[in-house]
C-alpha cells in the first residue's frame, strides 16, 4: 500500500484509498509513475495512456486531437514528453454506478510532472469521474502541466469533477479540450 502521508493528501483532494467500495475504479500515479490500477466495474476501460497506446492502436487518432500541442510552451513541454497520464473510456452504452477516481501526485521536489490524459465516452455511455491533483506535505516547488482530452460521443453523458490541492510554490498548467458531440453532455 502507500504511506499514510501520502494517502491523507490524496483524501484532501477527493480520492478515497481506504473505503473504495464507493468507486468504480481508481488510478493513481506518483510523478510519473502509475503505481495504483483497480477496476471493478464492466464496460469501462481505466489504465495508464502509454499502456492504452499499446493496446489501442486507434488512440493515436485521439491524441492532440482536442488540445493543440503547440498552443504554448506547456503543451509542447507534454508533446515531447513521454506520454504519462490516464486513459479513461467508458464503452457504447455503458454506464459507471460509481465514479472512477484518478490521482495525479507530486512527491520529488522540483520536478515537473507532465501528465496527458485521454476521457472517452462512447455512443450512449455514462462516466462519472473524480479527479483529484495534489502534491506530497514536504513537496513545495514543481511544476504540475496537466492536458486533458475529453471526447463525449453523441448521446453520452460526462460528469468530472477535479479537485486541486497543491502547495502553494508549485505551479500548475491545466490546458483542457473538450470535444461534445450531437445530444450529449458534459458536465
């Protein structure tokens, strides 16, 4: 399991390690490091981005697609990066119970975290997420650049919910697109 410490961080920022029963799944990443993958529901699929590219041969057609990678200098810094992050994608017509839950988790002092995560919710589908980004108590500078791609295919619904909680000498860059397609929702 992980340290204590570590764990009472990620409950400040809505990611529950103790008492999962309340959660489809949860992914939890440490710098750049999946260290967490725990699914209990069918008909979604939750992993790291660099394993769903080798799964899914079709999701470079994703990547980029909704967030230009050369809009600023944080999109290019996570372009050229290895691609960390999560793959969420819930399939055609299913619906999650109970939200996922995804933690992004600063530890080293002064590094930059470069995270790129890929949501897709199928024809039909519903996913619930929660998103909760933070840093180690002892961790006071970094950088956190964080991109995420939703796509929200027709007639899905999206709900995500993300809660920040970093020290306050850690800068952070979220850049989001979001792709809604016809009578779907994104909340």
């Amino acid at each position: 399991g992980l340290p204590e410490e570590m764990r009472e961080r990620m409950l400040l920022s809505g990611v529950v390690l103790d008492q999962t029963d309340g959660r489809s799944g949860t992914f939890v990443q440490v710098d750049h490091t999946p260290v967490h993958v725990s699914l209990v529901q069918d008909g979604v699929e939750m992993m790291s981005l660099s394993a769903a590219l080798q799964k899914h041969r079709w999701l470079d057609e994703y990547m980029w697609r909704a967030v230009a990678p050369d809009a600023d200098r944080f999109t290019s810094r996570v372009e050229h990066a290895e691609p960390n992050g999560y793959f969420i994608r819930a399939l055609t017509g299913e619906k999650t119970l109970l939200p996922l839950q995804a933690c992004l988790y600063l530890e080293t002092e002064g590094l930059a975290q470069s995270v790129h995560n890929i949501v897709i919710a199928e024809e039909g589908s519903e996913l619930h997420i929660i998103t909760g980004c933070t840093s180690g108590p002892h961790t006071e500078t970094g950088l956190h650049l964080g991109i995420t791609e939703f796509f929200v295919r027709k007639g899905a619904k999206l709900t995500f919910t993300m809660i920040h909680n970093w020290h306050p000498g850690i800068a952070v860059r979220p850049r989001t697109g979001i792709i809604v397609e016809e009578g779907a929702t994104f909340i």
